[in-house]
C-alpha cells in the first residue's frame, strides 16, 4: 500500500469514501439478516430475542443462551489461536491507531461466527461490535484489491469503513464520523474527519435506500423545557450517569477477573450463558442488545418498580457476557443502562412532587450520558443522541449531562471500555507535564575544573565521562565557561600549549546555558539551537552557580512518552 499522501484530506479519499460506505452498509445489513434468520429457525419468529424466546419454557433459557455460549467459545477459541499463533491484532480500532497494514480477515470471521452464536442465543451484548468490525475488514479487503494503487493507508479506509459501519447502525453519520475520530485518532482533526463523515452518510443514504428510513429512536413529541427542575434533574442525571457507568466497567472488569480463571473458552462462554439465561428468568427484558426494551421505555411501557430490577439485571447480564469474552458491542446495552436511569430519576422527582413534564426526554439525555460515561467520547455520544431522536431541543441537556458523567468518570479514574482512550490521556497527559515541567527535575551530575586545572587533566576527565566538553568554574562554584576536548587536543598537536596550560587559556567563555527554573520546553528549544549532546544547568542569571547538566537524551526521552 502507497503512503505517499502529502495531505491526510485530499480528492482521492473522499472519492474513495462513498464506494467503502456503501459497501460497509451492505455488510451490517448482511449481518444483521443472518441473525434475524437463524432467530427465526431457532424461535420460529421474527421478533426480538426478548420476546421470542418465550416460545420455549423459562426453565429452558439457560440452556438455550449457555449452548449458544458453548458454540460461541468453540469459534472465539479458535480465532484466539490464529492471534496467539500469528501475533495479530484483530480489533480494528487498534489497527487504526497502530497504522498496520490490515484487518486481518480469518480471525475477524471466526469472531463473527462466535458474535452470532453469542447474539443469537441471546447473550445480553450489542450487535454493534461485529457489525463494525466486518465493515472495517471489508474496507481493508477493498484497499487491498480495489485501492492499491493510490496513495490512500490501508487504516484510512479502515476508518472509513469503521464509521460507516456503525452508522449503518445507528443512523447516526456525524456521531459515527466523530466516535472513530475521538477513539481510534484521539483527535479531531478536519483533514481526517470529512472522509469518514461522507462514508458514513453514504451508509446512512443507501440504509434508507434500501427502506431503513427512520430515525433509531425517533422522539420529535416531547420536547425538553429549560426549567430550574429539569436543569437540575439534568446535572444529577450527569453525575449519577457516571457513577453508574463506573460501576458498570467495574463489573465488567471484575466478571473478566472471574471467569478469566477458567481457561476453556467454549465452558467460558458457556458458563456466561448460562449465567445470563438464569438471570433472564428474573426479566427477559435483558437478553439481547436492549434496543426493543428501549423503545418499550420511550413509550411508557414500564412500570418504576420493574425499571430498577431491570436496571440492576441488565448491568450484571451484559458483565457477565462481556467478562465471558462474548463477543459484541457495548453501545446498545449502555443507551439501555441511561434510559432506564433517566426514566427513574425523572419517575422519581416526579412522585416527589416537581414538576416533571416528559419523563420520556430524561430516558434520552440518560442514554447519552452512560454512553459518555462508559465510551469517553462525550462528543459523539451527545451527536448520536441528537440523530437517534430527531430531537433538537435535547442539545443542551445532553452536552452537559455527557459533560458532567464523563468528567465523573475521568476524575475516579475509570478507564474506559476502549483501552486506546487511556493511551490518548495518557499521551495528554505527558504532554501537559512536558510543557510545563522544569529543568530541574532533569539535572544530572557533571564534571566540572578549576581554571588553574591542567588541560592534561581535562582531557583525563573527558575520557572517564566520555564527554566533549569539560565545565570550568571557580572556587564559589559560578559557572565561567567550558573547554572543548578538541581544541585542547588541536592545540596540543600544533604546540600552542602543553598538557600542563591551565584550562583557562581554552576556555569558552560564551559557551550556551540553561538555567533550573526554566520550562522544558525552553530547554527542547535550547537544544535545538546548538549541536551539543548535553548543556550546563545554573541557578539563575545573576549568581551563574553551575549546579549539573541537562542531556538531550533526557529530553527525548520524556517527549517520547506523547510523541
């Protein structure tokens, strides 16, 4: 693949946008058909899983999502190999972000076999997972065979795909465009962010084409009212959004501790299946990704009581198939976790006497919010709300609850579902202390001489320290200058001097220095000035008093932690 592109924005890929759109919706359609259909050899429905599985008696439902579980585990088990085997990473974000040459296309397809046994069985995880990553392998497949002759990275077109595909999902092109942007890039550059928003209205347009039309979770009806109680049910919906997401990566990590001992993936999965078909029987409501329950939220179709059960069921369901290495997506399963929690929090200020107008409008801000919570990416979350609802009026709401529960997050140190996001605040963060970190924290120990020191001397502690320079300062320690080696040795062979010349008669004084309480940045920009390896450290301008050295290794060393 050519990576010669001089620019990250360019005709090339923009054209090449539309046909990795289009062909990314048609993969997330397949997919999606191929659930539907061995949902309707196995329940003998259309339906969702939620409802379907009611075909078969509950005590049935166990055994039905831990087979599923079972055949899932036999397919991840062996796509597990190949990556052990052939040290490739399968996950298309990390592609992206490591800028490697492909998806890789075996391991991709196993794990979307053990995502249809998983999902199909109905395993309490999204179906956004696959569906993205089969649209990323599809975009590398086409700049392998289709776009190999232009100067396009193989990872921009998986990016593109990537976008495409979860719009395909959500009918949501910007916030898609966004979401691959906020985590695979960490940035959000314009030059990278325009290919993916044309491939992802590209999906979206041939969705709709072909009779996919309407919004996700269309709520144009209830409009939000900027009230004191609904401002102020809006900002302890944000914070308790961030709890919850917190404990709900909480759990998920703590369910992966567990069945991370046991090492057999087909009893893995079977176990989390299990597990999540039990626990079904307490509300079947919990199965699958969640999508129909959110729409049965929307309408009003719970009760308060049934809500919190839910609530806590949910959470735990979608842990435990997570934890069992199911394979699939967080997305729908955290809009499932906020819209539940919106609708609580506004049931309950509204037993409590406030007056609470659409109950309904705080299930969507809520949606918005855990997915902040969970993902870390508050810019697309409050972008996918917006276009799942058709609803414009829940703008300011949701930027500040998806403001509020990420912050939550991020301030008790959660890590987020995506580990590249850690990388980028990592990054972030070595960045702030590099640009504001001083120079003292970096001072090493240095040789330093009289002026009445011999240049036989100097050249003796040149060769123990292996150094270019020797530093000359005087009886109180105030930095005067510095000798070179060579000059020394120059002289030496033309017989201007003898081993036994002081320093002094070769001494810089001129020579560049750096002062303690100066950023590192300035020393970066020091350094760039001068060809020299280290530089003389002193205290301050006026008293000069020479206190160690600075390396440029040093330097380097601390900018690669964000470069």
């Amino acid at each position: 693949m050519t990576t010669g592109s001089r620019h990250a924005l360019n005709w090339t890929s923009i054209l090449v946008a539309i046909p990795v759109g289009f062909a990314a919706s048609l993969v997330t359609l397949l997919f999606r058909m191929t659930i539907e259909l061995i949902n309707s050899l196995l329940f003998g429905s259309e339906k969702d899983i939620t409802q379907a599985i009611n075909v078969y008696p509950w005590y049935f439902w166990p055994l039905i999502v831990g087979a599923g579980g079972v055949i899932a585990g036999f397919f991840l088990r062996y796509a597990t190999a190949i990556e052990q085997k052939e040290t490739v990473r399968t996950d298309y974000l990390e592609v992206i972000n490591a800028r490697l040459d492909a998806v890789p296309t075996k391991t991709s397809l196993f794990r979307a076999l053990s995502s249809i046994a998983s999902i199909s069985s109905g395993a309490s995880i999204g179906k956004e997972g696959p569906m993205v990553q089969l649209s990323a392998l599809c975009g590398s497949l086409m700049g392998r065979f289709c776009f190999q002759r232009f100067s396009l990275k193989n990872s921009d077109l998986v990016a593109m795909a990537a976008a495409a595909g979860l719009s395909s999902v959500y009918h949501a092109p910007l916030a898609s465009a966004i979401f691959v942007a906020e985590i695979a890039f960490g940035i959000s550059a314009l030059q990278r962010v325009i290919p993916l928003i044309i491939s992802s209205g590209v999906a979206v347009l041939t969705m709709w084409t072909l009779g996919h039309r309407s919004a996700i979770y269309t709520l144009t009806s209830a409009q939000f009212d900027l009230t004191p109680v609904n401002m102020l049910l809006t900002v302890a919906l944000g914070l308790l959004a961030g709890l919850v997401g917190g404990a709900f990566i909480w759990l998920i990590n703590q369910c992966k501790t567990r069945f991370g001992k046991v090492k057999n993936l087909p009893l893995r999965l079977g176990l989390g299946g299990l597990l999540v078909g039990i626990l079904a029987t307490g509300s079947s409501n919990i199965l699958g990704n969640g999508y129909e329950v959110i729409v049965a939220i929307m309408a009003g179709g719970l009760m308060l009581k049934g809500l919190l059960i839910l609530l806590v069921l949910k959470m735990v369901a979608t842990a435990v198939s997570v934890g069992s290495n199911a394979v699939g997506g967080l997305f729908t399963p955290s809009l499932l976790i906020g819209a539940i929690l919106g609708v609580l929090l506004a049931s309950l200020a509204t037993l409590a006497g406030l007056p609470v107008s659409h109950a309904v409008i705080f299930a969507a801000i809520g949606m918005g919010a855990v997915l902040a919570s969970v993902s870390q990416a508050p810019l697309m979350a409050m972008l996918m709300v917006l276009e799942m609802t058709l609803n414009s009026s829940l703008l300011f709401p949701t930027m500040i609850a998806c403001v509020l529960a990420t912050m939550t997050a991020y301030r008790l140190q959660l890590a987020s579902t995506y580990p590249l996001i850690k990388n980028h605040f990592s990054r972030s963060d070595a960045k702030f202390e590099f640009d504001n970190g001083i120079i003292s924290q970096f001072i090493v120990s240095g040789a330093a001489l009289r002026p009445d020191d011999s240049v036989g001397k100097a050249l003796a502690v040149s060769s123990l320290k292996r150094e270019r320079f020797v530093y000359v300062v005087n009886d109180e320690g105030q930095f005067l200058g510095a000798t070179s080696i060579h000059d020394i040795s120059r002289k030496v062979l033309d017989k201007e001097i003898t081993l036994n010349s002081p320093v002094s008669c070769v001494m810089d004084a001129a020579f560049p220095t750096i002062f303690e309480n100066q950023t590192i940045t300035e020393g970066w920009e020091a350094f760039a000035r001068v060809t020299l390896e280290r530089l003389p450290v002193l205290n301050n301008p006026q008293e000069r008093k020479y206190l160690g050295a600075l390396t440029k290794t040093s330097l380097i060393q601390k900018a690669k932690a964000f470069l």
